[in-house]
C-alpha cells in the first residue's frame, strides 16, 4: 500500500534535539510530508547527529527554514494548522484534517509558548495519554499525528 499525494506539513517550533530532528525528517521523507523548522533551533543543521538520525534521507528531504514564529505565520493559512500542546482538552481524533494541513509541534523542553496557544484555541490539539504522564517524545508524537492526518486524507482521497 503506498500513500496518496498530499502536502502535509509538519512544523517544529525551535527543536533542541538534533536527533529527534532527524528522526522527524526521515518520517517526513518516506511519508512526502515537508518539514518546516522555526528558529531558534538548539543545533546546527549540520550537526552529525541530524544527519545521522536522517541518515541518507536527508537530502531528499523537503525542508524550510524560517528566521522566527512570526516568519513562519505570516506564510502559514491560520484555517490549516494544528498545534499539538498537552494543555488542550482537545483530541488529535476530533479534527478532520486536510491534505494542505501543518501540523505544528513545540520544543521538547518548552512545547509550544502560551501566547500562540492563545492566539488560536479553536485549533490546539492534544494526543491521549494515560493520566499522570507528562508527555510523548518529540519524534513520536510527530508521527503518531503525522499518521492520523495520512489516515484520514488517504480515507477522503479514496
């Protein structure tokens, strides 16, 4: 079974962890998702542990760069994002996703700051967990919404 083409985006707001990074790339890569990095990042693109967490899909990777969060929403459509914060009440299985949808991800240490999660209540989303958890890895949480998007563009597409 191969996937259906659509332009998903999964957006990391200011990483730390480079190999998490590159775990994230690689799942973009083999899924044709972009991947969109907002600085400050906590490493540098050319760290060998991006590129061996990547490892030789990196260079096919579809990544954009951009210089600050304001940067990145002043190209973003407000309708298509969805930022993923363990602050929300709302379940990553409520939304029906669109093939042009970004999927937007905090730091591992910070998560995503207050004032955009206030910015946009309505499209903050949370991944179940069990109670008393503090929250998934970065790479995991990336792919486990990343799938549930593909699952429901490839089910809309079919």
């Amino acid at each position: 079974m191969y996937l259906s083409a659509h332009e998903l985006k999964i957006v990391l707001m200011q990483p730390q962890i480079a190999p998490n990074t590159g775990n994230i790339g690689r799942l973009c890569v083999t899924s044709g998702s972009e991947l969109h990095l907002v600085r400050p990042l906590g490493f540098l693109l050319t760290d060998s542990y991006l590129k061996r967490s990547g490892m030789d899909y990196w260079p096919r990777l579809k990544l954009t760069v951009h210089d600050d969060q304001e940067a990145f929403f002043r190209e973003a459509d407000p309708a298509k994002i969805w930022l993923f914060t363990r602050r929300s009440t709302r379940s990553f299985w409520e939304v029906r996703y669109s093939p042009s949808d970004y999927l937007i991800f905090g730091s591992e240490t910070h998560g995503l700051n207050e004032a955009l999660l206030a910015e946009y209540p309505d499209r903050c989303v949370r991944i179940p967990q069990v109670t008393g958890e503090r929250c998934l890895n970065l790479s995991n949480a990336a792919g486990i919404g990343l799938y549930e998007a593909l699952r429901q563009v490839n089910c809309q597409q079919s």
